[in-house]
C-alpha cells in the first residue's frame, strides 16, 4: 500500500491564502476540497455487512487497527436497510459479507451491473462450492494465491473444512489417500461457532459441558469439505460443541489399508511439511505422540487442549500414528472465529487488496 503524502499548510502559506481569499471563486475553493478528498480516499474503504455478529465484530477489531484501510459503517437506525446498504456496497473497495446464507446471496446481487472494482468477501456457506467465487484458503494449492490475487468474489472457508481440507488435500494430492476414500472427521469446536444465541446459553444459562450433533448426516459444511479436500466422497461428519469460547481440533483417522501401499506416518508428516513449507499460518508440528510430547505441546503431557490458538490466524498440524498397528490420526487445531473465520477474511481482504498477507493478523 503506498503511503499518502499529507501537505502541511504553514502559518505563512495559510495568511498568504486568507489574504488573497477574494481573488478564489467558490469553484476553485471546492476544487481544493476535492484533491484533499482524492486523498482521503486513497485509503481503501472497507465495508462490513453484519459487523456486528461474532465474526463481524472480530474483522472489525483486526481491521480497526489499520492505518491503510476506512472502514465505513451506516448509522445504526440504517444498518439493515436495504437501499443504504447496496450504497455502501457499491462505494466500497471491499466488502465483507458477514451474514446468513439467504441475507448474503441478496447483497451479493446488489453490486451493480457496472461495478467491476468492488472485492466481495461472503463468510457465509452460500457461494463455498460456487464455482464462479473463489475458495478462500490461499494454501490450498500453488495456484490459489494467485487466483485470489485477480478475483473479485471470494468464499470464506468454514472453520470445520479449514482442518479437514488442511489435513486432506495434501495427502490427496500425492496420493497416499486415494480419490473417492470414504472418510470420518470428528471435530470439536468452541461455543462462538453457535453464534449470538449459543453464546447466550453456554455464558449465561445453565447448559451442558460437552455435546455432538448433526445427527441428520447433512451439515452444511459437508459438500465443501467433499470438494476441496479432491475426495470427491462425502466424509462421516460427526461436529461438537465444548464449554469454552474459541478454538478447535479436528481429527482425521485413517486406516493404513485405505491408503497407498507401504504408507508410514512419515510419510504423511513428510508430505504435509513439504505441503505448507514456508506458510506464514500453517505449521506441521512434530511428529507422533512423542515427538509432541517432547516440545511440550500436550497439556499435562496427554491433552491436544483446542482453544490454545484462540485469537490468532494460525492452524496447527498433527500427524499421530503406529505403524505396527496400521493406524494413524490426523488433527488440525485452530481458532473457529480465527484462521476459522474472521482471521480467513482478513487474511483473504489482503490478498484481494494487493497488500501483505499478514497485515493485522
């Protein structure tokens, strides 16, 4: 982002101008105004519909602290009204759709006809196996980066997805798990995934300590983590819901016979370091029970604890296993309102606005 050069009037410079005000038309004083407006406008205007939902109000705290980007909000009384915001989404260089499926396709249809300039940022699931929208996870292979780098509409990856598709692609891709490998992913996430009401009943009312759902067997996370993990094959999803705020693990085990002959735990950590080698977010952590253990990054030496992420952009990845036995356990730990959500948007916006990936993260 190029730094803006302020003119500073000096008291000469600015008697100078009083003395010879009469000589200015109104024209060319508004003119005036006009190149320090250009200026002012140099920063890029951010626009976050739904800023005030728990992954709004978190992109609004990363963002808020940044000297290169203006976030502009309407007055309360407007934020849900329709005209103000198709407004605001038209007059942004970016906006951040932070909103349910339904809400998000509506606004996403109100960028105008001639509007080729505005980034569009849906942390909704709507658009996330749209194939005219880009996928949001900038490591998912060589060439995402770039492809985010030129698009104009982007889909925030789900928190669920972000370590199974984390965990997956890599193995897919170099064939240790074949293509259409029926898989199960167990997962469990901090309470903030819930949203406003959930928040409410595990912070406020007498609640359960631990519970797993979507026993229905279609989670909405479910096509998007068939798609980019390159499986091509539902997984087995079985989410829940801790007594804690932020963070996640997500756990893939593997049976040695679905994978390509002679597979060693090795093997999979070996890939996956390759994989994200150099990745500013992503980082495979030692490998195997003892290899974690002696880095100290089990709590009391036996727990993977899932909120010790929480409030960074970062993923963490872990390859468990024996080889004798013939089994092994993948986990990806997390922040589900971080690389998860809001860290993945912001993560994304820079990218999208030509700027370091890291910036405020």
């Amino acid at each position: 982002m190029t730094k803006l050069n302020i003119v500073v009037f000096t008291t000469s410079i600015l008697s100078a101008v009083f003395q010879h005000a009469s000589s200015f038309t109104i024209h060319q004083i508004r003119s005036s105004n006009d190149v320090s407006n250009e200026l002012r406008m140099a920063k890029k205007q951010v626009f976050i519909d739904g800023e005030v939902g728990t992954t709004g109000l978190q992109v609004r705290d990363r963002l808020s602290k940044r000297d290169d980007l203006e976030i502009i909000s309407p007055p309360s009384d407007l934020r849900k009204d329709a005209d103000t915001r198709k407004k605001f989404i038209n007059q942004a260089d970016a906006v951040i759709l932070c909103l349910p499926d339904a809400a998000s396709i509506e606004a996403a249809s109100w960028v105008e006809s001639d509007n080729d300039r505005t980034v569009l940022i849906d942390a909704s699931t709507a658009f996330r196996t749209d194939p005219t929208w880009t996928y949001g996870f900038p490591e998912l292979c060589k060439d995402q980066r770039s492809a985010l780098e030129k698009s104009k509409r982007i889909s925030n990856p789900g928190c669920y997805p972000t370590g199974f598709v984390g965990l997956t692609r890599p193995l897919v891709d170099a064939g240790i798990i074949p293509e259409g490998t029926p898989l199960t992913v167990n997962a469990i996430s901090g309470y903030s995934g819930g949203g406003k009401g959930l928040m409410e009943i595990f912070e406020n009312e007498d609640h359960e300590p631990w519970g797993s759902y979507g026993f229905g067997m279609t989670h909405k996370h479910i096509p998007e983590m068939t798609k980019y993990s390159g499986l091509g094959v539902a997984p087995i999803f079985q989410p829940q819901v801790g007594d804690f705020d932020q963070g996640m693990v997500v756990s893939v085990p593997l049976h040695y016979v679905w994978l390509r002959k002679e597979t060693t735990g090795k093997d999979m950590h070996d890939v996956l370091s390759n994989y994200y080698k150099g990745s500013e977010f992503i980082e495979v952590m030692p490998l195997g029970e003892g290899g974690v253990k002696e880095a100290g990054l089990l709590e009391r030496g036996a727990f993977l604890r899932p909120d010790t992420l929480k409030d960074t952009n970062k993923m963490q990845l872990f390859v468990f296993y024996n080889d004798e036995a013939g089994h092994a356990l993948l986990c990806a730990r997390l922040d589900n309102l971080g690389k998860g959500a809001s860290g993945a948007a912001v993560q994304n916006l820079n990218i999208a606005l030509g700027v370091d990936e890291g910036k405020g993260l």
